[in-house]
C-alpha cells in the first residue's frame, strides 16, 4: 500500500481515537500498536502535520508529577473525521464488491 494512503488511514485513526478522548502520544502509539502496526516514528510527525492543520490541538497537562503533551480533536477535524469516515466505507464496500466478483464486466477480446 503506498505511503499517502497508509498516512492518510493512520491519520483517520488517530482523529477516531481523539474523538473519543483526549490523549497522550504515547498512549495514541499503545492503542495503534494493538490493533495495528505502525512503525514508530510515524506518529509525532503526523500528530504535528495534524496540528498545523488545526484539527488536533495539543495542551500540557499535569500527568504524574510531570508535563505532558495532550492532543485533542478541534471541531475542524470531527468534521474531517466525518468526511473521511463516509469516503472510507465507500471504499470498503466498493472493494468488498470487486472481491467478491460482483459488478465486474470484463469485454472478452475477439
């Protein structure tokens, strides 16, 4: 799978996970590595592109006696989630369609 396309589902997830709650980086790279692998460094340049974006934000919070960058959803990126979550299961059902052989004409050469 070529890059933009595995920068842009890593970037759909983390924008899923935040807006469920808000997050550390390191918490957001645990939760990614369960599920899915992401090779580490990926993450804190795509949560800064994101930021720059305005539809994260990032806070300092006290976490254990120590400052901690906590990134949240802006309102800009419930909407971008949104939009991608629809582009996303198009896409699904529209792949899920070719694999399972449905829709597909093929012209037969003579």
């Amino acid at each position: 799978m070529n890059i933009q396309c595995k920068s842009g589902l890593l970037e759909m997830c983390l924008l899923s996970i935040l807006s469920h709650n808000e997050s550390t980086g390191f918490d957001l790279q645990s939760m990614l590595d369960k599920r899915v692998q992401v090779v580490e460094g990926t993450i804190y340049p795509t949560l800064r592109r994101m930021v720059d974006e305005d539809v994260i934000q990032v806070n300092f919070k006290e976490i254990q006696d120590e400052k901690r960058k906590v990134y949240q959803i802006t309102q800009a990126g419930l909407l971008q989630l949104e939009s991608q979550k629809k582009e996303w299961n198009r896409l699904i059902l529209g792949v899920s369609k070719i694999l399972g052989g449905e829709d597909i004409c093929l012209e037969k050469n003579s």
